[in-house]
C-alpha cells in the first residue's frame, strides 16, 4: 500500500497545499471581501435625509429667507397699527386684523421649514417659502394695480422679482450639485432637462471673482535692487 503512493504524507505537510475546511467552516478571506463594500471608502447609500441636490450655496439661500421672515414677522409686531392700516388699504377694515395675523402666522410656519431644510440639507424644503412669498407679492401687485398705487405696484414686483431669482438660483444649485455628485447626472439616464440646462447655464455665466494676484518678487538668481 505504501508503494503506490510513497508521498501521500509528503502531500499534505507542503506549505502550498491549503488544509481542508471543517464542515460549516467559510472560506478564508470571504469575511474581508464581504468587509469592503461597506467601508468608508466605499460607495454607499447616502446620510438619511441629505437631499442629493443639496450644494453649499444653499445655506446663505435658507439663511436669506428665515433671516427675511423673521425680519418681517418682527417689523410688523413693532409696527402692528401701520401695518393694519396698510392692510385695512386693500381690503375691509373690519378683516384687515384677522388677514394681518393669518399672514404672519404663515409666515412663522414657512421660516420653521426653512429652518428645517437648512438643518437637514434638504433644498426643497426651500419651495414652500419661496413659492409663498412669491404668491403673496403677486397678489399685492395685482392689488396695486386695481388700487392704482403705483408706488406700492413698483416695490412688490421688485420682491417678486427677487424672489423669483433666488427660486431659480435654488434650483440651479441643485443642479450643479447632482451633476457633481456622480457621472450619471440628475436623469436616470444621465442627460438633463431643457430646464435644468438653462439653469445650469445661467449659473455658469455669473462672474466669479477671481483670486488675488501675488506680488511679482525678485526672480531666481537675481537679488532685490533698493
């Protein structure tokens, strides 16, 4: 028996030759494979709650608006008589002071979910403040007209206008960051809408400032002249 296989023994103490697994035993390195996936390095799901259009741009976006409302809910608490008045100008008085509480009463509800837009990086979050705003002056501009107060029409379209250009400038940034968060871009299948082209067109046509220029020294070789 020994001659027909003199190196059986031989065979199994080669330091090449792998030991055989125990029943139920994993292979090795199985583990580290399965391991890498979800390591830091590696592409996962993204934090809960991150919107994937979320750009760093969008935080003085968010603080513009609850600074705005919040200024807004303030003027008119400091100023609750003029601005019943102005109020009672465009409808009845005897509603004027329910219509001034509903207002800023909406006005608090939209700066609380900007607020939470901002905290948990969600830019549309943003839209309710910025579609409100932008209902509510379009409402007093169509007021001014039928009013005949021009001077009122010219400061309400202005925030209109405003408003307007910071829903597109929202918009535009998210964009910009989907497109750099990965080649596919914002579409399924990597190409972009008219809209978002636009948009992200106008975004790269806003002039950037450009960096400070160092001072021009001496160059090498040479010593500075004085």
């Amino acid at each position: 028996m020994s001659g027909a296989n003199p190196d059986w023994r031989a065979e199994l103490t080669r330091p090449d030759n792998p030991l055989p697994r125990r029943p139920g035993e994993t292979p090795s390195g199985s583990g580290e494979h399965a391991g890498q996936g979800s390591g830091p390095g590696a592409g996962g799901p993204k934090p809960k709650g991150t919107s994937a259009y979320w750009h760093r741009l969008h935080y003085p976006v968010g603080v513009f608006l609850v600074a705005y409302g919040l200024a807004s809910v303030v003027a008119t608490a400091l100023s609750w008589s003029d601005r019943r008045d102005q109020v009672a100008s465009y409808l009845d008085a005897g509603v004027a002071t329910t219509a001034l509480v509903g207002v800023k009463g909406l006005e608090l509800l939209l700066v609380a979910v900007t607020v939470a837009g901002l905290l948990r990086r969600r830019d549309v979050w943003f839209l309710p403040a910025l579609a409100g705003w932008m209902a509510g002056f379009g409402v007093l501009s169509v007021l001014d007209v039928l009013r005949g107060k021009w001077g009122g029409l010219a400061e309400h379209v202005a925030y209109l206008l405003m408003f307007g250009v910071l829903l597109f400038v929202s918009y535009g940034l998210g964009v910009k960051a989907r497109i750099g968060r990965g080649p596919g871009g914002p579409g399924e299948g990597g190409t972009l809408s008219r809209t978002q082209e636009l948009a992200l067109a106008a975004l790269n046509r806003i002039p950037r400032p450009s960096p400070p220029s160092r001072p021009s020294g001496p160059q090498f070789g040479q010593s500075p002249t004085g």
